[in-house]
C-alpha cells in the first residue's frame, strides 16, 4: 500500500478540467502553468503550490473542495508511514 499515491487533490483537478471540457494543455494554458507540471498534479507526484491553488479557485473549484481534498491526501500519506 505505500506505493499508492492519495489522490484527492489530483482527482479534484481531472475532474475539474473534465467539466470544463479542456485537455490538459488547454487547461494547463487556462490556469497559467505548464502541461507538464498538470501532468504531474494529475498523476499525485506533486501538488498545486499556493499560488496554483489560488487559480483553481479563480476557474471555479470551491474553496472547501481543496482543503478537503489536502485534507485527505495529508491523511492517507500519513497512514504510509
């Protein structure tokens, strides 16, 4: 189990853009960051910095969302260890 990575954050964001009807470069473009840095988000190997966060909120994901979301992933990295 500890090879599996949290995902509520990454899954928040796939799905997010899903809704949004982007691709990841699309999106990637939307928000102001690089297809490869979301590409990193979407696989749970890194997670948005503050200012990243701050543009989810501006397209639309709900402040709760996140905060549950890093609730979580936080949580289940804990229980790896």
């Amino acid at each position: 189990m500890a090879n599996k990575k949290s995902g509520a954050v990454r899954d928040l964001i796939k799905k997010t853009r899903a809704d949004l009807g982007m691709s990841q470069t699309k999106f990637a473009e939307y928000i102001g960051t690089t297809p490869a840095v979301l590409q990193r988000w979407e696989s749970a190997t890194t997670s948005p910095s503050g200012l990243m966060t701050a543009r989810l909120i501006e397209v639309g994901v709900s402040v709760q969302d996140l905060i549950d979301a890093f609730e979580q992933d936080a949580a289940a990295k804990q229980k790896e260890r």
